[in-house]
C-alpha cells in the first residue's frame, strides 16, 4: 500500500463483513463470526488500517469492534444516516455491500473521525439490560392497545395473562437494573443527581447514564449537537428557513423529549420556562425542544458540579 495512509470501511450485516480500503480501493469480505473476525486481523495486520469507520449495525457489529479494539486498532462507530448523506453527496447513489464498504473507507479519508473507544464490558451490560427494558415497554403498549380494542373473551382473557407475565419480567427486570446501578458508585451517584430534577425518572436516567456518558464534560453547543436537538440553519441567498434539528442520539432524544413532557407539568422551572415561550409565540413542538436544551443544560452543570436538583438555584431558569 506505500507509505500513504490506509482508511477502512467495514459494511456489517448479521453474517457478513464486507472491508473496503482507501486510498487504494481494495475489498474483501470475511463471516461475521470468530473465525471470519481473525482473518481479517490478520489481514489488517499487513495493510495497516490508519483508522477503520463502521456503522452501528444494531449490535451486529460488536464482535468485530471488540476483536478491532482489543488489537488496538482505531476504531469509529458512526450514525447510518451521517454516511447516508455522505454517500449522497459523494453521488454514490446505487447501493450493494462492496459499495458500503468503500463509501464507509472514503468516510473515513475525507472526514477523520475520532475514534471513540469502547464501553466497558459493565456499561455494555447495562445499555444491553436497558435496552431489553425498552423492548419490554413497547411490547407491553402493543399488547394493552390490543386488549382495549378486543371484545372476545377468550383473546381477551390471553392478552391479560400475557400482560401479567410481561408486567412481571419488567419489574424483575428493573430491580436487576437498580442492583446494577447501585452496585456502581459512580452510576450510582450520577442517577440520585438526575432523578432527583422533576421530570427525570429512572427509565430516563438510565438512558442518559448508558448513553451520554460524556455528560457533565461538554459545553452546551456540544451537548446539544450531541444528542440532536441544536437547530441547524437552512438559510440560503435571501431565504431564510425554519431552523430544523436532526441527527444526534435518537434513544436519548426521545427519551428527553418524555421528560420534558413530563417536566413542563411537574417542573417548576422549566414549566415557567416553557410557558414563557409559548406566551412569546413559539409552536408547541419548538418550545419543548428548547426545554431539552435547558434540561441538558442543567443536567450537564448538576452532574458536572456534582450537586442534585436545587429548586431556588432552578427556578429563574
């Protein structure tokens, strides 16, 4: 390869991963499993990837970026939709796994970046404990929506017992989560700091604990762009648009979005807040976006300060 600089791009799939090489543009695919996963370290052994970009792949990918990370290579876990648009305006338009694997390469040699380390195998277990939780809610909803809506009897009498096994698991599952929490004093403590701001329950401090792991050591534009509620321009000559979010951590998002729900009838401050915006005009959906940022923002300072909720400090917010 010279002495230039390699970038590699790994298109994953459940049973695939599909390597593609930049600047010279090089491919081979290998099985997603241990075997295929060594073959390529042996062959990232000789071309000596400079860094290696990938797209989270709904867990599929952590066999490969574990193997990656323990050989110390660098390795970057990126947002689909940031290499979809890449690909777009790239004009790579047409889509099959080779292709994948050189758009996620070029990515990688046009935009650098910075590789993020792996979560400890104890963060892992928890965003996995988490994770099912979530499943285990929107499973609960589908199934209570079905028995409001059902008049036989015997379905009737199914939905309900499946609804009591599931309510069941949930709550032996939630009390392996606050084992778990309290079983680490740095999670520990950070959850009494965050539910202890109206509005802020477990589900949502799990979230944030899990998947915002730099709270407390970011600026607000920063955390912000982070989890997708910084409004980006979409300006152009004389016109000026609707600023629009987009992008950021999705699970986090939607989750803040329930607690600022939540926060705008129970929260003093963000209450105030909020009805301040309203009364100025902003739409509803605007002004519970900026009650996210003013949430994120007291967030960031408490756990950052290491100091809980404080309704005096808040309520000028």
């Amino acid at each position: 390869m010279g002495d230039s600089p390699v970038f590699a791009g790994i298109d994953v799939s459940k049973n695939q991963l599909d390597v593609g090489t930049r600047p010279r543009k090089t491919y081979f695919s290998v099985a997603n499993d241990f075997k295929g996963v060594q073959s390529l370290l042996r062959r990232f052994e000789k071309i000596r990837p400079q860094l290696v970009v990938l797209e989270a792949s709904g867990g599929y990918e952590l066999l490969v970026v574990v193997a990656l990370a323990q050989a110390g290579w660098p390795v970057a876990i990126i947002n689909p939709r940031q290499i979809r648009q890449f690909a777009q305006a790239t004009g790579k338009l047409a889509k099959t796994d080779k292709l994948d694997a050189q758009v996620l390469a070029h990515f990688a040699e046009a935009v650098h970046p910075e590789p993020r380390p792996l979560p400890d195998p104890e963060l892992q277990e928890l965003r996995a404990l988490v994770r099912r939780r979530w499943q285990l809610l929107a499973t609960i909803r589908q199934e209570q929506n079905r028995l409001d809506t059902t008049v036989n009897p015997k379905v009737r009498q199914d939905l309900q017992r499946h609804l009591k096994w599931l309510n069941a698991d949930l709550a032996r599952l939630e009390r392996d989560i606050q084992d778990f929490i309290r079983n680490t004093p740095l999670w520990r403590d950070r959850d009494r700091l965050l539910q202890s701001v109206p509005g802020v329950g477990p589900l949502t401090s799990y979230t944030i604990i899990t998947h915002m792991p730099e709270l407390g050591t970011l600026e607000g534009k920063q955390l912000a762009a982070l989890v997708g509620v910084a409004p980006f321009n979409r300006d152009s000559g004389q016109f000026r648009g609707q600023r629009k979010i987009r992008g950021g951590r999705g699970k986090v998002r939607r989750q803040l979005y329930m607690a600022a729900l939540t926060a705008v009838q129970h929260n003093p401050a963000l209450r105030t807040f909020y009805q301040r915006l309203l009364q100025a005009g902003k739409k509803k959906k605007l002004a519970l976006t900026a009650v996210i940022r003013k949430l994120l923002l007291i967030l960031n300072a408490m756990v950052k300060n290491q100091t809980p909720w404080n309704p005096n400090l808040h309520h000028s917010a």
